[in-house]
C-alpha cells in the first residue's frame, strides 16, 4: 500500500460556518491513489505543542490532485488549522487505512452525522461515477440548518438526493436519521455506509441487524500514528480483542466489531 | 557532499555488537519496523528495537488507552503484542529481509516467563540483541518490581543474560529514587548495556466529564516534556556504570541526540516522535553526517560523555 509524507499547499479555505471550516489541499500523489473512507494525518502546526498529528477523513478528491478534509473546531489542533491561510502548507501522511468496499448489484445507503459526512461525500462520488445505474440513498444528520445545509449542497451537486435530519428540527426530519431510515424503501438487499458520532452507528448497526442488512461502518479514534504503530487507536471486537482504526480500519464490517446498548 | 557524508565515521558499539550509527527507534513506537517502510530506509539506522512481545499473546489495555498532554503524551497501551511465538514466524521473517540490526524487547510477569522468552529467541537468525523491559508502569502484575528493586532487576538481568546468544540491554524505569542504583546492579548482574528513560508515570483528568483520560487511569508519558529529565538521568547513570548507556527520551533531532550523547550516553532511542514524524530517526542520522562532517570530527565517538562541566 503506497503511503506518503509530503508538504502539501493549501488552496483554498471554506468556512461553512462559525466553526466548520473544509481546506483543499494540493496532493497529487495522495489524491491520485486516496479511496473513499481512507484518511490522513495532518500536522496543525510545526513546534511541539500540539505535538502529534490530526487524523481527518478524506472528504472528497477532484482531478487526482486535491483533495479535501473537513473539520469542526473542537480544540487546539483544529483551532490552528481554521487559521491557516491559503497558499500555507501543511504536512500530511496518507493515505491511510483501508477504505469503503462497494458493490453495484446493492441498494447502497449513506448515512452520515456531523463531520462523519466528510468521508460519504468522497464515497457518494465514487458511487455516482462506478456504479451509475444504481443511485444510492443519502441519509444526513447533524444538529442545525447552519451546519447541516452547505453539506447537503454537496450531495445535491453529485445529483443525489438527500434526507436531512436536524437535531433541532430547522432542516428535514425533526429527529434522529434512524427514524428516516426506517421510513425509506429499502428493500431486502441494502448496503449501509455508516459515519457519524458513536449513538448513532450502534443505532444504525442494529437497525441493520435486524433487518439483515451489511454495514460498514467508519470509526473514529484517538490516535497518535496512524500507520499501525502505537496501538493507540482500538475498537473493542468480539472476545475480549481489540482491532485497529488505522491499520484494520477505519472502515469496518459492523457486525465485526463489538457494540453497546446505551 | 553526499559522499563525504557516507563516509563520515557514526559507527558505534554496544558489547560486541557494531551499529552504522546510534540512531536507534525505542520499543512500542515503531512497530515491527515493516509499518515504517513507506517513509524510512530502514537500513540506514543503527538499529530498531520493536514492540515487547511477552511469552504469551496480550490483548492490551481497553481505550481510550492515549491522551496527548502538553508537549507530549500519556499512553497505557498495555503491552498489546503477538506473543513469542506469532513474532518468531509472521513478524521476524520480514525483519530478516530488512538489513538492520534488530533488537527484540522482552517483557514478563515472573523470572520463568523472561527466562523461557529469552531462550526461544535464542539462535532466532536476525534478533542482534536483547532489550529486557523491567519498567513498564502500564500493567498491573509483577512487572513494575522488576524495575524498581535492584535485587530483582539484577535477578531478571541474569536469567535473561543465561539464556541469550546476544547483548543484552537492560531499559530502566526512571520512576524510582535513585535510577543509579538499578543501573548498577543490573550492571553487576552481566548487562551489556543499559537504555533509558521508559515513561514517567502520569496521569491526565477530564474536568467536564470528571473521568481520568485513560481507561488504565494511570499511563506512561513521553515525548519533548520528558527530555530534560532523560538527559539528567543518562548523565547520572553514565557516570555510574562503565557498560554502554542507550538515551531514550523526547528525542526528535540529530541536536537532541548530540545532546545525550554529551551526557554520555554511546546510542540513541528515538520513541514518541516517530508517530509525528516517521522520518526522524533517519533524519537523525543525517543530522549526525553533517554535524561531524562539519566540525571535522574524527568519528562521533569522540562526543561520547564529552559534556564541559562548569
């Protein structure tokens, strides 16, 4: 698997809303071979503090040469990035992990909260493209309009059709995106394509045990490396074992993984 | 340029064994080497030394098992690793094909468990030496005693030193009162070299959801905030013993590594920032040609514990 190190220029910055911000960063050799549900680890500033690296989903790649993370400011890392300016540069190592696996013959159904849209938008496009016949289901979650419709926008721009749902009811389905799944056609032979806070895959997971459907799911951890080494970044499967949201990961087969009734 | 930089003198020893140079990668942040391909050339460093493998299969710790701290972090990975066995086939082939010294890390619980590790790498071709790890704060049997009662350190020392083909280096714990005293009696015990600091024990709280950061609630913290406590310790532990001193510590560049060896120590180990930067250790070593090329150095030996006291 080809992995790289590379200083990459960032070249545009969006800022969705207070805190939401997407950076286009110029990597031809990680956009050219990135595959959706596959990550990076960014480096947010040079000195020693934040020491380590950011992992961030690869949200979507254009021309084999950019490629884009998208970000909720959370702490300091994710504070600096949202300030940096464009024609900066940033050092990334990827891509990363293994990504999504995907099969035309399925009703194939994406469903994403928050900023674990970022890595279903990358796949949507993927899917738009390779399986053309065969358009897949969108199902997005976040907590308001504001944060929720500029990613809509870019579901609507690949031609898909979205279900929104809003914690706080002021875009789409006042609910959980659960609740929209369980009123959509879909079938007896679907594919779930799951990325969000933890509730609402576990919620997602056993919607799909129950009716028989595969899930893959895109887990998110802390990390230090990225590529395998720290052992930091487990997610508890069956038996006691842990598996590896970097090397194993990040996207799993759900009903590998071990989960709770919260 | 480049020429004269390959023929710049880095080599240095630990016992009988020869190393290009002393960059070394430390135990638990490399991997088993192969994960680092992609981004060094493996057989340009002195040597790495991959994760502890035990006698038997561990799971490890459950998450979240790491918190980033101030300039560094706290993990209690919990010596997850494939047991004696599973590294022996799946993971030593490939170290074999990597053409660089390897050292294994051992851990145990009890002197049979180190002695009966010890003995089935014994003769493994690729293992070039042995690091004992009596100093891991993160699990909670018998380990930490290991390192931090001279009599047993220097009875776990010997059992491995019996049963081993290759040096042995001793990684001490700097969570102790006076780090001398288990470095000398490892020494005494037959050590053919000592390597620290493992980890300082710490501990990080979330103060919104009142929980310790970490699911082991207490970890091992490393990285550039631990520096200056590694570098007092080689140098007190340098002047201590007579057999090599491997510096581990917070050591991210070829500066970092003039400075321990000034203190005195022959090797390096470069841990926490290879996660930053997978390159640092090979970075290192290029620090080191143009630092010894540049001051016209005969070969980087004579730096070894060449500290200027006031």
């Amino acid at each position: 698997m080809s992995q790289f190190q590379k200083k990459t220029q960032i070249t545009r910055i969006e800022r969705f809303s207070s805190d939401i911000v997407r950076l286009t960063l110029l990597a031809p050799d990680i956009a050219s071979i990135a595959k959706p549900g596959q990550f990076v680890m960014v480096r947010t500033g040079n000195g020693k503090e934040p020491l380590l690296r950011r992992p961030f989903s690869i949200s979507q790649t254009s021309n084999g040469k950019h490629f884009q993370i998208l970000f909720k400011v959370v702490g300091r890392g994710t504070s600096l990035l949202s300030h940096c300016r464009e024609g900066e540069f940033l050092s990334i190592l990827g891509p990363l992990g293994h990504g999504f696996t995907v099969d035309c013959q399925r009703l194939n159904c994406l469903v994403g909260g928050g900023m674990g849209i970022a890595p279903l938008l990358f796949l949507g496009k993927t899917l738009s493209r390779v399986c053309p016949e065969n358009t897949p289901l969108v199902v997005l979650g976040a907590r308001n309009r504001e944060e929720l419709e500029p990613l809509v926008q870019d579901f609507h721009e690949l031609g898909l059709n979205v279900h929104p749902a809003t914690d706080d009811g002021s875009l789409g389905h006042h609910g959980l995106v659960t609740d929209v799944l369980k009123k959509l056609d879909l079938g007896d032979d679907c594919e779930m394509f799951v990325c969000g806070p933890h509730p609402m895959m576990t919620a997602v997971h056993f919607f799909c045990r129950d009716r028989g459907f595969s899930c893959q799911v895109s887990m998110e951890t802390s990390m230090a490396c990225g590529m395998g080494a720290c052992l930091g970044c487990i997610v508890p499967v069956k038996n006691g074992a842990y598996a590896h949201a970097c090397s194993d990961g990040p996207v799993f087969d759900s009903k590998e993984l071990l989960w709770q009734v919260s | 340029m480049a020429s004269e930089l390959n023929s710049v003198d880095l080599r240095v020893s630990i016992a009988s064994l020869n190393l290009k140079n002393p960059v070394m990668t430390a135990s638990g942040t490399f991997g088993y080497a192969r994960e680092f391909e992609p981004y060094v050339n493996l057989h340009r460093l002195g040597a790495v030394v991959v994760k502890g493998i035990s006698l038997e299969p561990r799971f490890g710790n459950p998450p979240p098992r790491i918190v980033e701290t101030s300039c560094g972090m706290l993990n209690a990975i919990g010596l997850e690793n494939v047991g004696v066995e599973r590294f022996i086939s799946e993971k030593m082939p490939a170290l074999q094909q990597a053409n660089v010294p390897v050292f294994v890390n051992i851990l145990g619980d009890t002197l049979d468990e180190y002695r009966e590790i010890a003995s089935r790498l014994a003769g493994i071709e690729g293992v070039a030496g042995i690091e004992v790890n009596i100093s891991c704060p993160n699990v909670k049997k018998g380990g930490v005693a290991f390192g931090t009662v001279p009599e047993m350190a220097a009875a776990v020392t010997a059992v491995v030193k019996e049963n081993s083909t290759v040096p042995v280096m001793v990684k001490l714990s700097p969570n102790v009162t006076d780090i001398t005293v288990i470095a000398k009696a490892v020494e005494d015990a037959g050590a053919d070299a000592v390597s620290l600091i493992n980890t300082l024990i710490g501990m990080a709280i979330n103060h919104r959801s009142r929980k310790p950061a970490l699911a082991n609630v207490i970890g091992g913290l490393s990285g550039p905030a631990i520096k200056p406590v590694a570098l007092r310790m080689v140098y007190q532990v340098a002047r201590a013993v007579s057999i090599p001193v491997v510096g581990i510590g917070g050591i991210e560049t070829a500066e970092d590594v003039l400075e321990f060896m000034l203190a005195g120590a022959t090797a390096v180990q470069i841990g926490t920032a290879n996660f930053v930067n997978p390159r640092a250790s090979e970075e290192a070593v290029e620090g080191l040609a143009r630092h010894v090329a540049t001051e016209s150095l005969g070969s980087i030996r004579e730096l070894i514990g060449g500290l200027i006291l006031p």
